[in-house]
C-alpha cells in the first residue's frame, strides 16, 4: 500500500494536562514510511520541575529516572527530524499535539 505521507506514531508522558504549564517527560516516536517502520525514537526527559505524585503514579515515571535524561531542548532536532513532513498519529492526538508543538517552540522551533 502506497501512502501519501509519512505517519508518525507518537505517545508522550507529561507532567500534567496543561502544555502551557506542563512539560514532557517521556516521548516515543515510530515513523513509517509507506506502510514500513523507518525511524524510532524513545526519550526519557528531564523536565526541569516537579513530578506529582499522581503523574509517578500514572506514568511509574520517578524524579531519580529523570535525573540524567536530556531536556527536550536538547533533543528537540532529533524531533524535528523524525516529524519532517510527517503526520502525525496518536491515541490521544489532540493532547500529544499542543504538547509537542509547545515543546518545540520553547526549543526555537
């Protein structure tokens, strides 16, 4: 099957519901490409603020995990790049979008 664009496969983990006051804290990303799997991308990320205790509960995502992860400015062109001219797929696509979209640009992009 020949696809017009590449899909991208995405969930993130965030500290909350709000991508203005909230940041990712993990994200995973699978590009396909005409129906075939080309690209995959999994973070953890640090999100320089405090994880509730509901978040650690719901995602089992602990402060110490974060410690060493990159913030997402930091992988932000790794990002960029497996989303170029992609479209975007996701189970809660609406959330995972203004997220990202709001990561980025506080990454410049």
């Amino acid at each position: 099957m020949n696809y017009p664009k590449p899909i991208v496969i995405v969930d993130t983990e965030t500290t909350g519901m709000s991508p203005t006051r909230g940041r990712i804290i993990e994200i995973a990303c699978i590009r396909i490409e005409n129906g075939v799997e080309v690209d995959r991308f999994v973070s953890l990320v640090d999100p320089d603020m405090r994880i509730g205790l509901e978040i650690k509960a719901i995602t089992t995502i602990t402060p110490d995990m974060l410690k060493s992860a990159p913030s997402f400015a930091q992988i932000a062109p790794r990002v960029d790049e497996i989303f170029k001219d992609a479209i975007l797929c996701a189970h809660n696509a609406r959330f995972d979008y203004w997220f990202i979209k709001a990561e980025m640009e506080r990454a410049g992009y």
